[in-house]
C-alpha cells in the first residue's frame, strides 16, 4: 500500500507538469497583459513594471523562471492585487472555501446517502418517488437559480438569514451558501445510492444474511451499505476537489471572500500568476482526492488490493 | 366454400418505431415535448405580439410589479403628469380625469407656447395631446391627453423594459445557443470519437490522450480562455461553448465505434465481402445514432446552463441582446425590490431544463432498453 501511494505521487508530477505547462502557454497567448488597463498607463511606467516582474524576458525564460520559483512552493506576486503574494491570497481566501465545501460535501453526504438507502427500501413506492423527484429537481435547477431564492426566502420573506456577506465567520452567514452548495451534491448522492443500494440488496450474500435472520438493521448498515458506497467514494473525489476550491456562483452571489473568484478575475486581467496559482491548486486538490478515493476503494472493496 | 377473410401482411415494426412506441407510452417524456415545443413556439413567435419592443425603455415606469390589469394605475396619473408638466417649466394649477382623458390646467409667469403639450405626448402615460384653450393673457392654458393603457404582465426591469417581451427574446437566444451549440459539440465529438474508434491502434491512443488531458484542466479554465480570445462576440460564443463540450461526445462514439466493430455481426459482413462503406452505412451509423440522439438531448440543457452561467458572470450574451442567464443575473441582484426580475425568468429556465432531462432520460429509455 505504501509503495503504491509513492508510486501513484511520483506519477502525479508528470501529470501536473503538462498542466502546468499547458496553462502557462494558453494564458500567455491570450491577447493583452496584466497593465493594459482602460486608463493606459504611460509607457515609461508600463515599462518599468513590465521589467520589475520579468515580463519583458523572452517567453521560455518566464517559463524556466516560474518554473523554478514554483518548485520553491513560490508562486510569485499578483500583478492586479500588488499588495499580496498568489500564496498569502490562497492563504486569505483558501480556508473559507475549504469551510464551506467541505461542510457542504458532509452534509450532501449524510442526507444524500440517508434519501438514497430510504429510496432503495422503498423502491416504487411512495418514499422512492419522493427521493427521485426531489434528486430531479435538485440537479436540474441550476445554481445561480438556487442561490438567490435561498436568499429571497430565508433573507428575505422569512428573515431568517442574512442575505449574503461572511460576517467573521458567523455560523448563521454560512447556513446559506453551504445549503445552496449542498444541495445539487444531495441529488446526485441519494440518485447514486438509491442505484448501487438497491444493486447492493439483491446480491447473493444479502439474501444469506436474511435467511440467517438478522435483523434489517444489520443486513442494510452492515452488510449492504459496505458494497453500496463504492459507487458514492467514486464521485466523491472528484466532487471533494471542486467544492473545497471554491464556487464562483456561491461566493458571488452571498459575497464571500473566498478563491472561488480568483480564477475568473485574474484571466480576465491577464494576473498570470494568480491564473497560474489557481491551476495549480486546483489541479493538486484534484490528484489528491483521486488517491484518497483509490485508498478508501481499497479499504471498503477488499478484492481490491494495490501492491 | 367459406370465404377466408383476406389479412394484410404483417409488417414488421422497426428497430426506430419500436423506440417511437415506447417512447410514447412515457407520458413525462411526451408531456415535455409538448411543453418544450410550445416554449418554442412562444418564444419564436411570443416578441412579435407583445405589443412592446425587448429594448424599449419606459422612463415612467421603472420596476413597475406585474399586473393582469392595465397600466398606469389610478395613483401614478398625477406623478406622470406632473413629471410631463415639470418639463415644459409651468406649474399645474388643478387636473381633473374624465374617462380616459386628463385636462390640466396650467400657469405660467411667462407666455405659455403652445408646443409645450409635446411633452405630455412624450411621456410613456399620454397620447394625443391638444390644447383645449388659453386664457386672455396667454398665462394660462388648459391641456388634454389620453391616458395611454399599457399592460406589463411580468412588470418591468431597473430600466423600464417590458420583461415579458424581454423573458421570451432571451428564450430564442437560450434555445439557439442550446441547438446551435450542441450541434458544435455532438459534430467535432462525433467525428473526433469515430476517427479514433475506426483507426484504431496508435491514432486511437494518441488522439484518447489529447481527451484525456483536455479532461484534466479545469473546465472553467478552457471556458474563459476561449472567451479571452474570442471576445464578447455572440456568435463566437456558440463555438466556444461547442467546442468545449465535445469531449464527453468523443468518447462515448469512440467506445461505441470500438465495440460495433467487434460485433459479430460486422465480423459476418466482412466475411461476406461487404466492403467498410457498406458496413458503416448499415451497421455503424444506425447504432452509433442512438447513444448520439441520447447525449444530444441531455447536452442541450447543459450547454443552456454554461450560457447562462457565462452571462451570468458578464462573459456571455451582452446588452441590450439578453438571455435567461442575464436576465437572472440582473434579478439576483434585485431580488429585495423586484423579486418577479428573478422569479419570471428562472421559471423559464427552469421548467425549459426540466422539460429536455425528461426527454432525454425518456429518449434512453426509448432506444436503449437495457439499461431501463
């Protein structure tokens, strides 16, 4: 097991090397730069700026350059937010997304797993329908659409919540956006477990485990659950790294502070390096929780086995 | 000797009227045809009997509520008139309404012009407007206008632009880019996918790759690239977020081209000398149509979801041209004073993605039973 997780950390640096490079490219072709602003700056101090980031080097030395200070874990001055570093940027913002998707991946979790072994039991009757047309309708309706109804009925109508801002971390600023997060993740959790559960009960070893009597109980959380949740850890990898790197939609909407906007401002005004520092937090969150699941597949399949 | 009674010949039914039958039966998925096909309709033809124009702005009534009854309302009379009097710099001396005209009688230190009635005509309340009389001196005149009734029956927006005509305008452009899009997407994937399943071998790995390193960046990274370089322009739009979703399409017509391939009933063509035109016009593209049929339906909501979430973040669709996606992005950040800016176009939106998952998951059913 351990030398498979070196060997699957080794093989993730060639992999984060081509995004890296891919990105740094694609982003440089990009017509503009970081201080072509609508109220030009004169050229001497464009000039002057250029020189001090080293944007005047031919392309391959930035490369060679960005490179160097990234394997330094440097990722270098943002050029539209002077005052900070892309790291201590990450370091604001970071925790705050992390907060919220993670507490939304739980939640999601929990309630989608609960709905989906409840649709499963149920199958064709009642409680199954319930459970589908609520998973339709929460991966149908788009965030954006989401968001501000959550913020015209508990904000508005009902008072219950405030309408957007972080407050300092406020238990009660965090309510809605970890409910508007959570939600489209229910729908696709309790659609994934109602399907691998009901799978799950039909297997040969289920049916043994109820002629030896054991109670539902037992036969659903310990004997059908284990084999159902594969599916679940799947999705939830991938899922996990999209979260915690923040939604842009999210953090908009309820005026979070989080690097959710990071990546959308910054190539829109050409902050190479904030650009660059989001691909590859975003790429790191995502090879990390790929090996996560692959480990957690092993430790819920037991056929699976990685030597 | 008995007559026997004369049968027609059984037909047999088609692989493609079978789906047809089953996907008749699904009374969600044709309950949302229907739906989806009249959103159409409306959309399409909707803008040209909404006696307002998408773009018309009515400066007397901005974020006017909704209402099945006519506008102005009783009270909004006099701020009109008294907005259209201001302009021609008199002062109102007393009004009356009688039916649907207003008299004004008005005062001025100076000489009254006669021209001055033009600003009530001008504003978006009166019609018609006469000078009925001036005094002696010339200092004070009585004015008339018909009250112009205009119905707003989704209100208006921050500007003053009809919303309902504005709801459906967005609806051709959603719906268009949704087709349009799609279509972008479903060709460069299907050719893409197929090349590499039919050529097989190095091309196959090499091309898989590509994919697969596409998959690896993130989505949004490519999105707002394509719209760094192409700009705001409304139909480079299409392509970029056609090109952008391809990937999914390519892969799934790849895997479908490797399998049909080894069918054994492709295996009995080639043994009878049908030559791989043949095979791929009778046995590949008919079966390679269903899984695309399928993916098609389920891409256009994801497409229309991408639009609107670019416009969303003011990268896609721009004024005064508009999509459901602006249209909630502006009702989103109006929602404590004008909450039917919002509720009006999400439920297009909405009941529109609604509609097309329940033809897509109904067309899977139709042409692809086994996974039932």
């Amino acid at each position: 097991m351990f030398v498979y997780v070196i060997r699957r950390l080794l093989t993730a640096i060639p992999t984060l090397f081509v995004i890296v490079t891919l990105a740094f490219f694609l982003i440089r072709i990009a017509p503009g730069g970081p201080f072509n602003q609508e109220r030009g700056l004169s050229p001497e101090i464009k000039a002057n700026l250029e020189a001090q980031f080293g944007l005047g080097d031919p392309l391959w030395l930035q490369y060679v350059n960005y490179l160097k200070n990234l394997l330094h874990g440097n990722f270098g001055p943002s050029y539209n937010l002077p005052d900070f570093t892309v790291t201590e940027l990450f370091a604001k913002g970071l925790p705050i997304s992390i907060q919220l998707g993670f507490s939304a991946l739980a939640l999601a979790l929990f309630i989608g797993g609960i709905l989906g072994i409840v649709a499963a039991l149920n199958q064709n009757k009642a409680g199954d329908y319930s459970v589908i047309a609520l998973a339709t309708a929460g991966s149908t309706i788009p965030t954006f659409v989401i968001a501000p109804v959550i913020q015209l009925l508990f904000g508005l109508t009902w008072k219950l919540l405030p309408i957007g801002g972080w407050g300092d971390g406020a238990l009660i600023n965090k309510i809605g956006p970890i409910l508007t997060l959570s939600l489209p993740q229910i729908a696709i959790v309790a659609r994934l477990m109602r399907g691998s559960m009901i799978e799950s009960l039909r297997s040969n070893h289920i049916r043994t485990a109820r002629a030896l009597g054991l109670s539902d109980w037992s036969v659903v959380v310990k004997h059908a659950l284990r084999g159902a949740v594969l599916p679940i850890v799947s999705y939830a990898g991938p899922a996990a790294a999209a979260l915690l790197t923040g939604s842009i939609i999210v953090e908009t909407i309820f005026a979070i502070p989080g690097v959710g906007r990071y990546f959308v401002d910054a190539a829109l005004n050409r902050d190479y390096t904030l650009v660059m520092g989001t691909v590859v937090v975003i790429a790191l969150f995502t090879i990390a929780f790929n090996l996560i699941v692959d480990i957690l597949y092993a430790f819920f399949d037991p056929r699976v086995r990685y030597d | 000797m008995t007559d026997t009674a004369i049968t027609a010949p059984v037909v047999g039914r088609s692989l493609w009227g079978d789906a047809w039958a089953r996907l008749k039966a699904n009374k969600a998925a044709m309950f949302s045809l229907f739906y989806l096909i009249a959103m159409s309709v409306v959309c399409i033809v909707g803008p040209y009997f909404v006696p307002h124009q998408y773009t018309t702005i009515y400066a007397d009534y901005v974020r006017t509520p909704p209402s099945f009854s006519a506008y102005p309302k009783p009270e909004m009379i006099e701020t009109a008139m008294n907005d259209a009097v201001r302009r021609m710099r008199v002062d109102v001396k007393e009004w009356r309404q009688e039916d649907e005209r207003v008299f004004i009688t008005v005062t001025s230190a100076k000489p009254l012009d006669a021209r001055n009635i033009r600003y009530l005509d001008r504003s978006d309340t009166f019609d018609n407007a006469k000078l009925e009389s001036t005094s002696a001196d010339g200092l004070s005149a009585v004015m008339s206008a018909t009250i112009k009734q205009q119905y707003f029956f989704f209100g208006t927006d921050n500007t003053g632009r009809d919303l309902l005509s504005r709801t459906l305008m967005a609806g051709r452009i959603s719906l268009a880019i949704g087709l349009l899009a799609g279509i972008v997407a479903v060709v460069i994937g299907v050719v893409y996918g197929a090349t590499a399943g039919f050529m097989g071998g190095k091309t196959d790995e090499v091309m898989m790759r590509i994919v697969d390193v596409l998959y690896s960046l993130p989505f949004i990274f490519f999105v707002i690239m394509l719209v760094v370089f192409f700009g705001r322009n409304f139909v480079l739009m299409f392509l970029a977020v056609g090109a952008v979703l391809w990937l999914d399409m390519a892969r799934i017509v790849r895997g479908q081209a490797l399998s049909i391939r080894r069918q054994e009933y492709v295996q009995a063509a080639e043994a009878l000398g049908v030559r791989s035109r043949g095979i791929v016009q009778r046995h590949v593209i008919p079966n390679l149509l269903g899984p695309v049929v399928i993916y098609m339906t389920l891409l256009v909501p994801q497409v229309i979801i991408l639009e609107s979430f670019l416009s969303f973040l003011g990268l896609g669709v721009q004024e005064p041209m508009t999509s459901w996606g602006v249209l909630i992005s502006a009702g989103a950040k109006n929602i404590g004073t004008a909450n039917w800016l919002l509720l009006f176009p999400a439920f297009f939106l909405v009941s529109t993605l609604f509609a097309l998952n329940f033809i897509g998951d109904g067309l899977r059913d139709a042409l692809d039973p086994k996974d039932r």
